[in-house]
C-alpha cells in the first residue's frame, strides 16, 4: 500500500472512532459513564489535531479539554451521583410517611 | 388521595422533558447545519487575501519564534488578558458556592511516593513547557494545565488543599496573571507605546514576564477549581489545618 493511501485508511479510522466515541459519550445515560467516555473522546480529538499539524492545539486538549476538564467533571459528577442519592433517599422517605 | 396527582405531574414533567429534549435536538440539528453552510462558503469563497501571510511575516518582530505564541501574547493580547479574566471569574464562582469539601483519605506509601515522583517531575514539565513556548509548540496554557494537574494528584493522594498555599497567598496568585498582564499594559501606555503594544527589543522579556506570572495564575486556578470550594471559609478552624497541611505536601517526599 502506497504511503497517502494508508494515511487515508488512518484517517478515515481516526474519524469513525471520534464520532462513535463523541456519539457514545452524549447518548451515555449514565453521568460517570459519559465523562470516561469525554475523556477518551478528547485524547483521541488531540490525536486529529496533531494529524491536523496543530500541535499546540493537541497539546492543549490533552492538558485541559480531557486530563483537566475530565477531573473536574468526574469531580462533578460524583458530586451530582450524591445529591441524587440523597434526593431519592427523601422521596422513599416521604412515600413511607 | 395525592397519587394521581403525582402521576399527572410526574407524566407532566415527562413530557416537558420529552418536549426540551426534542426542542434541543432540533436546534443543534439547525446548528449543524448553518456551520457546513459557513464552512463550504468558506471553502469556496476563492483566494482573498488574508491575514496569514501578513502575520507570519510579522514573527520575527513579535519577540518570540513560536506563531501560536505570537498570536496569542502579541498580536492578540486583549484575547489572553480577557481569558485569564474568564478563569479567575470561574474560580471566584466556585470559591462562591460553597466551602471546599473534605479531601480524599490519605494515600498508601505506594501511591504516596508515586506521587513524590510525580508531582516534581510535573513541575519541571511545565518550566519546560513555558520556557519552549517562545519558539515551539507549548506556552502558558499548557505549561498552567501541567501545574493543575500537580495539584490535582496531590488533592487526590489525600492533602485537602492540593498542595496550594493559604488563602491569602492564593488570591494573589489567582490574580497574578491579569495583574501582570494589566501592569505590563499601562506601563507600555505610560511610556508611550499603547497598550500592550510590545517594542521590538523588549517583547521576548515582557512576553516571558507574563507568561510566567500566567503559568503560576493559570496552574493555581486549575487546581483550586478541582478543590471545589473556597479554602478557608469554615472560620478560623481551617488556616491552623492549612498551616500543617503546607509543610505536608512540601514533605511529600520520601518519608523514613
């Protein structure tokens, strides 16, 4: 195989794994879930933007758009996860009054 | 009596989310669109001049080799001066909502000294990081990015304040980045120069000057906005933890 024609096989690979990954995370009913899934979405977004011979930019998603801003929203998220516990753990306590 | 109340208001509230849901979709559908629409217009809109070559021309002037950094601490310094503002106003927000909540157990000796790996070599990363910026990939962002990432893993190995100094000390180190910004742009002004309108011969230094006070800002803010809260608003109680806790996390280092 000639050098552009596996360049393209790569690409064509890099871009159905960034829409299945960034599909995955949006339709992800569960919030950990997504954020993992975000997470891996922007590693695999700064691998296209080195592709793309944007390395700065690569860079920067993989510091703060995945390893950063994936710590904060798994921080979120568990914080969300407990609030809903708790939330429930009032209903069931109501529904039993 | 209330159940089927609360069934029509439960089926109520469904179908209001159904509607938002589907109200979304449709938006963003129309979104998408109207972006290829600018895109192809974009893509067929022929050869104008452009800003490119211009700006690319102009790099050698601008005090540092790197375009990326030239673009963002030269050409469009109000950009990264309003960026830094967005930041230290995500984490006045934060620092608003509501106490930072305790830390995680403290780490095994294992992780503990990982982290004593880790967190220096972090650190060097990011001097390296800012320094490279002038004339490679790399620069303020990146190198503040590595710096919060330090003070995240110290957050996670069990030191509740990431390994960030009081909070007096904080809020200038929050700040330092506008502030620096700020200053180096009126004394530009004073002397004659316009804002933020570097001198040739003095760009690289003044560049590397707020590049660094921006690293330090931009790394403090990360890292407090994973702490989640602002550090000493239980009263009093806290400062005297916070006192142990510095030496703490300086000492993080191999322990006998």
């Amino acid at each position: 195989m000639s050098q552009p024609a596996l360049l393209l096989a790569f690409d064509i690979v890099l871009l159905t794994t960034l829409l299945a990954l960034a599909l995955a995370a949006v339709l992800s009913p569960e919030p950990r879930r997504a954020v993992m899934l975000f997470i891996a979405f922007g590693l695999w977004l700064s691998l296209v933007w080195a592709r793309l011979h944007a390395p700065d930019v690569a860079l920067a998603e993989a510091a703060i758009g995945a390893g950063l801003g994936g710590a904060l929203m798994l921080a979120a998220a568990r914080r969300a996860a407990r609030a809903a516990q708790r939330g429930t753990a009032r209903r069931a306590d109501d529904g039993a009054r | 009596m209330t159940e089927p109340a609360d069934w029509a208001r439960s089926d109520r509230a469904r179908e209001r989310a159904r509607d938002l849901s589907l109200l979304l979709a449709v938006l963003l559908a129309l979104l998408g669109v109207v972006l290829l629409a600018v895109y192809f217009l974009a893509l067929n809109g022929g050869a104008a001049p452009r800003l490119a070559e211009l700006a690319l021309a102009r790099v050698p002037q601008s005090g540092v080799g790197n375009p990326v950094t030239a673009v963002l601490v030269n050409y469009r310094a109000y950009d990264t001066l309003v960026e830094l503002a967005v930041l230290l106003a995500a984490v006045l927000g934060i620092w608003s909502q509501r106490p930072a909540p305790p830390g995680f157990q403290r780490s095994s000796a294992v992780l503990a000294g990982m982290v004593s790996w880790v967190v220096p070599l972090l650190i060097v990363t990011s001097g390296y990081m800012l320094w490279v910026g002038g004339y490679a990939p790399g620069g303020a962002f990146q190198a503040g990015a590595l710096l919060g990432a330090a003070g995240v893993i110290v957050r996670l190995a069990g030191d509740p304040t990431a390994g960030l100094p009081g909070e007096a000390v904080q809020r200038w180190l929050l700040v330092l980045g506008v502030l620096m910004f700020a200053l180096v742009g009126l004394a530009l002004m004073l002397l004659g120069a316009g804002f933020l309108t570097y001198p040739p011969k003095l760009a690289k230094w003044l560049i590397l000057l707020i590049e660094s006070a921006a690293t330090i800002a931009i790394g403090t803010a990360l890292a407090a906005a994973y702490v989640g809260g602002r550090p000493s608003a239980k009263g009093q109680g806290p400062s005297a933890g916070e006192a142990s806790a510095a030496p703490s996390s300086s000492s993080l280092g191999p322990r006998p």
